[in-house]
C-alpha cells in the first residue's frame, strides 16, 4: 500500500496537490539515468532513444551508484523531483553486459522493473540509417508480434510489452491524422522453446512512406531508419496487486455517463427503447359522436332516422354565394 504523507504546512500542501493524480494526466516523462559503469553501446542506444522520446525526456549527466533490484529509493526520489513516471537505467559491469534497466512509478514509487541485454552486434544506431528522420513529437505506430506477447499469464515478456508499449505511446489521441503516421515500432520475438535458450527481443524502427498507386488509397511502403535493438530479457520485478489496482483505477468522470435504454447498432444508429405500461382498452378515452349512442330501443333508432331524412327534406337549400 502507498503510505499517506500529511502536508505540515501550507507551502507543502499546494505542493502535493500539484502532484495529485489528474482526471486527464499529463504524457508520461522518462528520466535516463547513468550508473557508475557504461559502455559505448548504452551511450549510444540511449541517445537514440532520447532523440525519439523528444520532447517528454529528462536526462542525467552524472554518473549514479544505484543498484535497483536492491535499493531502488534514489530512482523514487529522482522520479519525484523531475516528476517522471518512467524511467531508463543504463549500467555495464561483466555479469551484466550492456544493461538497460526499464523502471516504471506509480505515484512516485517503483511500480515494476525489467532488464534488457543489448546485442552489441546486431546494434545499429539512427545515423547509420542515411534516410529522412521523423518530426520530433509524432505519435508512433506500434506492432507487437509473437505469441509469447499474448500469453494470459504474467511473463517477462507481457511485461515487456506493457514496457514498452508506455515507454513508446507518447501523447495520448483519441484521432490521428494518416499523415502523421511517419514512422511505425514492430516489437516481435521467436517462439519460446523448452531446453534452448531464450529468444531475442528485437526492436525495429520502419519510416512510413505513401507513394501514388494510381488509385483512391496510395500505396504505402516501410524502410528501416534505426535505431536496430536486439536485446534479451533479464531480471524482472512484477507489480504488487494492492498497487497495480491502485494504479489501474480509473477516476470519477473520466468515461462518459451511460444513458439508460440508448444504445448504439452495428451500423453507428442510435437506438432507444421505450417501455409503456400496461394497457386496458377498456377504458381508453375516445371521442364523442352522436350518431355513435345507442337509442332505448331498436324501433326507436329506425324512427330518428325517418325523422331526420323528413326533416332533411323539408329544409331550403342554401344558395352559393
């Protein structure tokens, strides 16, 4: 459970409301941390990343003695005072080459961890790609393929989808124009096989490209641009169930009211229901006729009849005007 911290002045109470959970929130920040130890690899992979994640980053210079799996409070301090919900640690030591470590916050406190092992040999970096780049803060397209993405169960690798699914989303949209889908993300991983060693994870970065067919729909194409990431898995910190719940609740008014008796069918119509009580005929109102009432006796309505044709008769006809 989070702990609640009471304000013990003004001061700090407006400064903890400001950090209170919104109804619609802001893009989430990521924060690259440096360890103690980097290779060249990391520098240049998390740069990469840096120049696509523009501009919702914050980077650290300094190098940091942090170990998360062990003591991750520096990360919580350092997500509190930048306010970055995700973070990207990046350390090289022998037991763990090229590691970048993927820590997620909720409300300021570590949420869930994972590490990845950058393939220094298949890396390619962004400027390695001699091809056009995508504007700085577009909304990207992202492709996960795999089966191991979709297993029910928690794994490393549905974690690492939800992962970077957040890290790579960028700014929510409830419309995207076409035109600015430049460049898609395709995420996919082999078939995991018991007894061999675990597949790869590879990241791959395409430039959408529209090209004329001759037709209404133009013809799109893909060309990788960079950065190439392949990467395997690492260690893993789940999320607790107390805070994931915390963390998926959604706030009052966030989803529309619901309207009682409309709904909508397939073709987007607008449908209503109507429920009306029970009816009884028996005494349903209708409208007064004379010649609707019944007379006291059968020979009696014969008689008004005759009556009335003598005195249609016998009165003048009008003339038109």
């Amino acid at each position: 459970m989070l702990r609640q911290v009471k304000p013990k002045n003004a001061r700090a109470k407006r400064a903890m409301d400001k950090r209170e959970p919104l109804q619609n929130e802001n893009p989430k920040s990521t924060l690259f941390v440096t360890g103690p130890r980097t290779s060249q690899i990391l520098k240049l992979c998390t740069a990469d990343l840096r120049m696509l994640k523009k501009p919702f980053i914050e980077t650290f210079t300094k190098k940091n003695d942090i170990k998360p799996f062990e003591d991750a409070s520096s990360l919580e301090f350092f997500s509190l005072k930048n306010d970055t919900s995700l973070l990207i640690f990046s350390v090289h030591s022998k037991k763990r080459p090229h590691c970048l470590t993927l820590v997620r916050t909720h409300g300021h406190k570590i949420l869930d961890m994972l590490e990845l092992y950058v393939n220094p040999t298949s890396f390619r970096t962004l400027q390695q790609f001699k091809n056009k780049k995508p504007a700085v803060g577009l909304k990207p397209l992202i492709a996960f393929h795999g089966a191991p993405f979709e297993d029910p169960n928690q794994t490393k690798w549905t974690l690492a989808k939800s992962l970077l699914l957040d890290l790579f989303r960028g700014q929510e949209a409830n419309e995207v124009d076409v035109e600015g889908l430049q460049y898609m993300i395709d995420i996919s991983v082999a078939e995991v096989v018991e007894g061999e060693p675990a597949p790869e994870l590879r990241i791959r970065f395409y430039l959408i490209k529209t090209l004329k067919s001759g037709h209404k729909l133009p013809r799109v194409e893909v060309e990788e641009m960079g950065p190439r990431i392949d990467a395997t898995l690492g260690r893993e910190q789940f999320a607790d169930s107390d805070m994931m719940k915390s963390a998926l609740k959604k706030p009052k008014g966030a989803e529309p009211r619901t309207k009682k008796n409309i709904d909508m069918d397939i073709m987007g119509d607008k449908m209503g229901k109507v429920h009306l009580p029970k009816q009884n005929f028996g005494e349903l109102q209708s409208r007064k006729m004379k010649g609707l009432k019944r007379g006291r006796t059968p020979d009696g309505d014969v008689e008004m009849d005759d009556a009335d044709m003598v005195i249609d008769e016998t009165l003048p006809k009008k003339t038109r005007v």
